[in-house]
C-alpha cells in the first residue's frame, strides 16, 4: 500500500512540474516551431529583453500588484483587528460581505465594475486596475490575517496594557511584531492573486495599461512563440528566488526562538 502511495504521489510530482520543465527547455531551442528542437540558443532571452511591448505591460503589472497587495494588506489587517479585538455588531455579515468576491465569478465582478466605472465617469487606467485588484485580493489578506490574529493571546494586550504601553503602542510594538509572518503572507499572496489576473483586468484596464497576462494572451491567439518560454523561465526563476528568501529568513526567525513582545 505504501508503494501504491508513493507512485501515485511521484506521478502527481511529474504531472505538475513536466510542463515547467519544458517551458525551460524550449526557452533555449533554436527551432521558431515547438514541436522540433534544433539545439540550444539565448536569442530569445535576447529578443525578450528588446521586447518594448512585454517590457511595459510587466512593468504595469509590477506596479498594480505592488499597490493592490499593500492596500489589500493594510484593509485587511486593520479589518481583522478590528473584528477579532472587539465585539463589533454584525461582524458576520461585515465578514461575509468582505469574503463576497471570493463566490461571485471574475467576470460578474469585471462587468460590474466596468458598469460602475462607466456611470461615474471614471476612465480606465492605473487607479481602476487596482482598485479592480483590490476588490479581488482582499478576502484573501483578510482570511489570512483574522486567521493569525484569531491565535494571538489577549492577554498580551492587557498585560501591554498593564505596563504604561498606550494602545497605539500595543499595536505596533506588540501585535504588528507577531503578524509579520503572516503579513508578509497576505501581501505575497495579495501580489500573486493580482499579477496573474486576467478576466478583472480585461474590464479594467485601459489604453497604455495592459497587463503581463493579458499582452501574452493575446499573443498566444497568433501562437505559441520560443520568446514566451523565455519569459516563463524568468518568472519562474524569480519566483524560486522569492521563496527561498522568505524560507530563509522564516527559518531563521525559528531558530532565533519567539519575538519577546516590547511594552
């Protein structure tokens, strides 16, 4: 039976990381075509980094990922103290009404808030492509932190409290100290969920703010090109980068031993 498991979870291994593997390898053929390899080559890296288009529509989605994660970050951790350290009437339905977006389907949120923007008057650009985001990432940051102050003990506060410590410095000489784990995870998870978004984007964005996912969308409707592999390769290089740095830098915050909260 163990045997059994353990083929079955190889297979599951192989199944998710086969197409990675040859994303990177195709990155480097010198066949235009992706059924053929004609040996390896770093044309298309070069030819990617003179990519004006792909350039600027990363870029966008650097800074709208960027903005949405720290926004959904900060509304969610100011919502989850406040729903987790004081008995606010209806924080069920506050909560519902936050996790909302995470049931309703992209594509009726995209319309509604192209609908609302069109009303209003507000054109589509930077500001709509992150609130959009915002929208879409914040159940997610506020999941994450109502879960991580839910374990927090109580009594720290009041025993801050008890040391001369006002409530702003309870707040973030002791609570903020003990979420950073957890902040840091909302704001990765935030960053995630809005960079690889298309279908809010696609209603969201405007002349001049495509994003990464949607320019290679619809590069793709004219066909695969070796310049995508490249792009994927670096992607998910950078990604591969980003966890091992925060799985160093939370391994080594296990080894230091607990925060020793400051009043």
């Amino acid at each position: 039976m163990d045997r059994i498991i353990s083929w079955i979870a190889g297979a599951v291994f192989v199944f998710l990381y086969i197409p990675i593997a040859a994303v990177i390898v195709y990155s480097f053929n010198a066949s235009e075509v992706g059924y053929r390899f004609d040996g390896l080559t770093l044309r298309w890296y070069a030819e990617l980094f003179g990519d004006r288009m792909l350039g600027d529509a990363l870029r966008t989605s650097l800074v709208v990922g960027l903005a949405a994660a720290v926004l959904s970050t900060i509304i969610g951790l100011l919502s989850a103290y406040g729903l987790v350290r004081f008995r606010v009437r209806g924080r069920a339905v506050f909560l519902a009404a936050i996790l909302i977006p995470l049931i309703v389907p992209e594509i009726v949120l995209g319309v509604s808030l192209l609908t609302i923007f069109s009303s209003a008057g507000i054109p589509t650009g930077y500001a709509t492509l992150i609130l959009g985001h915002v929208v879409i990432t914040l159940p997610l940051s506020t999941l994450v932190l109502v879960g991580a102050m839910s374990t927090l003990d109580p009594s720290l506060g009041e025993a801050a409290a008890d040391l001369g410590a006002s409530p702003w410095q309870t707040f973030a000489r002791v609570i903020l100290p003990l979420l950073r784990p957890s902040l840091m995870a909302a704001f990765l998870l935030s960053f995630a969920t809005s960079f690889s978004n298309i279908v809010v984007s696609t209603f969201t964005s405007g002349v001049g703010t495509t994003t990464l996912p949607l320019r290679i969308y619809s590069t793709l409707r004219t066909g695969l090109t070796p310049e995508l592999n490249a792009l994927g390769t670096l992607l998910v290089l950078a990604t591969l980068g980003l966890i091992l740095v925060v799985g160093v830098s939370q391994m080594r915050r296990i080894l230091a031993g607990p925060p020793t909260p400051a009043a």
